[in-house]
C-alpha cells in the first residue's frame, strides 16, 4: 500500500482534492449552520405567512429589485439591526444575497443571535430571477 501511495503520489493526490472538492458544500453547510433551499421551497416557505426573507445585499443593490415582501439589512448591519427581526427567531428565516457568496457568514451571525430555522436562498437573488419569479422594485 505505501508502495502505491508513494509511486502514484499525484494520482492519490487527485484524488484527496477530487473528493474534497466534491464535499465542500456539504462541510460549509454544516459550519454555517444553514441549508441551501431552492426558489420553490422558499416560496412555499413564503406562501405560509410565517417566513422571512432577510436581504443582506447592500440598499443599492436592494432598491434596483428585490424578492417581494423581503427585509433589507445589509450584511455589514446585521448585529446593530437584529432587534428588528428579533420576532422571527423561532421561524423560517431565509437568507438571500446575489449570488449565494455573503449567506454563510449572516447564517452564523443569526445562530449566535439564537435563531434556530435559517436557511440559504441557493444561488441567491439571482437564482430568483432566473426562474422567472416576481421581483419589486
């Protein structure tokens, strides 16, 4: 076996960065503390009433188009803003950003705050728009 391993040092060095590659979404899932929802999980989650969608991109980006009835506190603002969403903590929150790259780190700043149902938009607002979904302005 260590015969192998040292004659096939690249292959078996492919293969360990093959596999890690392949798993890293699972891993950074579990480290943030939130699951990737799709566009039809989230409007259903949306569609019972009792979700909020938290917007974390910036006012700009924000007021240029949004998910319908979604809150805007912008990443940097969470901590200074989170008493006003304080009242969702024990219900879905669902994080959304542009393309999925800023929810982990708002996923885990929500979990230190003690919200317990978070999850990720996956490919954020622009997975929304890509299925055609309602967007306000």
């Amino acid at each position: 076996m260590a015969d192998f391993i040292s004659q096939n040092i690249m292959l078996v060095a492919l293969f360990v960065i093959s596999g890690t590659m392949v798993l890293w979404p699972t891993i950074a899932n579990m480290a943030g503390g939130a699951r990737d929802i799709g566009t039809l999980e989230t409007t259903r989650l949306m569609n019972g009433g009792n979700a909020l969608v938290l917007d974390i991109r910036d006012t700009g980006e924000f007021s240029g188009g949004h998910i319908p009835k979604s809150k805007n506190i912008p990443l940097a603002e969470i901590d200074k803003r989170i008493d006003e969403i304080v009242r969702f903590k024990d219900k879905p929150v669902i994080i959304a950003c542009r393309a999925n790259n800023r929810a982990a780190s708002a996923s885990k700043l929500l979990k230190r705050h003690g919200f317990t149902d978070v999850y990720q938009l996956a490919g954020g607002f622009g997975a929304w728009q890509q299925a055609s979904l309602p967007v306000e302005k």
